[in-house]
C-alpha cells in the first residue's frame, strides 16, 4: 500500500505547494537555515527571521564568522539558541574542511554539529537531488494515519521504520519534491492540532485510519512529562533614562543571553527593596507589575515584575549594565521569557521590534 502514495501525493503537491522564500532558490545553505529555523517553529513565523537572516548572513562564511552577540541578536525572538550555536559551529567545520560549501553526501552532512537525520535529508534530497528521506513529525502523522499504525511515534525505532520504508518509495527523479510533500500534507492537510482536512487529501483512498474511521486515534504519542513550575521575580531597575540587564551565564537554560536582573521566588516589595540594596543601589521608588508565564520545553516560568527607580549609578555592579532601551533592542539578545517586562521600556523583542519601527 505504502508505494501508492507516490504518484497521488506528488500530484497534489504540484498543484498545492505553499511559495516559501526557501524554495524559491533552493541552495543548500538556504534549506540548511531554514530547517533548522523550522524546528519548533511555525511557516508563518519564520518567513520574516529567515529573509533578515538571510540578507544578513548570506552564506556560510559569513555565518562562521559572525561575532556571537550580533548572530543571537539575528535569531532573537525564534527561541532555542543552541540551534543557530550548533550552526554556526557547522559553519565553521564547513568552511575549513569543504571550502565553505555544505558537502554533497548524506553521511557527511550528518556528521557537523546539529544535524540530524531529518535536516540530512532535508538539504541532500532538497538542494542536491540525492534520494534519501527526511522524516518529521508531519511525515510521521501521515504515515500513522496511512497505514493505521499503533507504533508509538516518539520512538527512534518508529521513526527508523519510517525512514526504511521511504528509502524503499522515495522516487529518484524527485526527491526533494516526495520529501517536501509528505511534510506539505502533514502541515496543511494531515495537521497535529484539530481535525485532518481528509475531504482534501490526496490519500484518502488509501488511508487505513480514515477506512477504519478513527483518524484522530493515530499518530500514537507517549505522554509528555508535565512541566516543572518555577517562580521568579522580575525587576526593571530604572536609573534615570536607563535601565539594568545582565549576562546570563554561558551554561543551562538561555546561555550567554541578556536578561533583566530576576530572582528566584515571588518576593514582596520589602524583599525587593532589600535585594536593590545589598546589590549597592539606592532605591528611590518601586512598583509592581502584572504577572507573566513563559513556557519552555520542560520548565514554565511564573513570573510577578516590578520597577524599581535607583539613584543614579556609576560603572557595573555584579554583572549589572545600565543600558539605554534604545541600544538594548538594537545590540544586546534577550529572549521572549521577558517579553511582559521589556515592553515598559518600550522595547520589542524579535519580529515584534521590526514591526514597531515600520508603525513608527
């Protein structure tokens, strides 16, 4: 059953494909950025930070030798720092051992720094025709749903499964095209979250769940762990027209960003008053904010903020920088964990600041 999909999906996928700005010219290095940007990320979302990306850094050179600040700044707003990290280590490695073009070779390109098998199989089958798979969560879905699979999808042995039987199907005249069409239907058509469109698929007469009327039993998940709480408090410390942030440090959870100086725990306004104070500032006024909740992967912030008003303040202080908002949001990274809080600077973070100035 599996080698029928190859002619309807293909069909489909002529007539339906989205224009992305990646697949118009579809160079190795541009289906390399965008998949990586792609993980964990929405289309829609990405469109803008890759077509800045791109005019920012427009080949690997000039991605291996960004200063980091400047490429976390780039990729502000999109989470999960370690991937355009791991690229540019990758970078690096491509410039000093293939001449600073991604190499043409499957097992090559899985062996830099963040590349997995699906990106692998992404740029090999996308940028240079090469008949391998590339299997995601959307690839997974559709194939879940085809053929009726009870087999738990977050298994790597589900998803090795999975890429044999595309090995076997995958058409040698077009792979990019099979590749990019299973992930097609699985984002458009077979989607994660409400119900699969199967009056438009392409698949529907050969799809076992939709026979069996169960679509929505498949694709078979194990349970997430639940995600642990942490409390913080999040304080913008005003001095004069400027205001306090701070380096995080270079290992755990958002290394190496720019964050406004927090603590762990809901503190009430005296605590806070006493933490200015033992960091050798003067107080002057203080108030308190709404509260916030970030999300991560396996952690969600509960945040309460304030804004504490200081005398005003010469050199740094235990890592603290006294910054105008201005030159924050142009040079210094600073994820969207505090995204409530930056905005009583009049900062934007990511997409959001670029947005701003066109209204301005």
């Amino acid at each position: 059953m599996i080698e029928e999909i190859v002619k309807p999906l293909l069909k489909w996928y002529d007539e339906n494909a989205r224009i992305l700005p990646w697949r118009e010219d579809a160079t190795p290095y541009r289906v390399w950025v965008s998949e990586i940007m792609l993980q964990q990320t929405r289309v829609d979302a990405v469109k803008p930070f890759f077509e800045r990306f791109l005019a920012n850094l427009p080949d690997i050179l000039d991605l291996a030798d960004c200063e980091e600040e400047r490429l976390l700044k780039l990729w502000e707003g999109l989470g999960y720092y370690n991937r355009v990290r791991n690229m540019q280590k990758a970078a690096i490695l491509v410039k000093e051992q293939y001449g600073g073009k991604l190499p043409a070779d499957y097992q090559k390109l899985l062996e830099l720094p963040g590349i997995g098998s699906y990106t692998a199989g992404a740029v090999a089958s996308i940028a240079y025709g090469i008949a391998v798979p590339a299997v995601d969560g959307n690839v997974l879905r559709v194939l879940s749903r085809v053929t009726a699979s009870h087999e738990d999808i977050t298994k790597q042995s589900v998803k090795k499964k999975a890429e044999e039987q595309i090995q076997a199907i995958i058409p040698k005249d077009r792979p990019g095209a099979f590749n990019q069409a299973l992930m097609e239907l699985g984002a458009t058509v077979c989607i994660p979250n409400g119900m699969a469109k199967c009056d438009h698929c392409p698949l529907v007469h050969l799809c076992e769940a939709y026979r069996q009327g169960n679509v929505m039993d498949f694709p078979v998940k194990k349970k997430k762990k639940e995600r642990r709480i942490e409390e913080k408090t999040v304080l913008i410390i005003r001095d004069g027209e400027r205001a306090a942030i701070r380096k995080r440090p270079m290992k755990g959870l958002l290394s190496g960003l720019y964050e406004l100086p927090n603590w762990e725990g809901h503190l009430e306004e005296k605590q806070v008053l006493k933490e200015v104070k033992e960091m050798r500032f003067s107080p002057i006024r203080i108030q308190k904010l709404e509260s916030s909740k970030h999300i991560f992967s396996h952690v969600e912030w509960h945040m309460i903020g304030y804004v504490v008003w200081v005398e005003e303040s010469e050199g740094e202080h235990d890592g603290i920088l006294f910054v105008e908002p201005e030159k924050t949001e142009k040079e210094y990274p600073i994820p969207a964990a505090f995204s409530s809080y930056v905005k009583y600077l009049d900062i934007r973070l990511g997409q959001e600041k670029y947005e701003k100035k066109q209204k301005g």
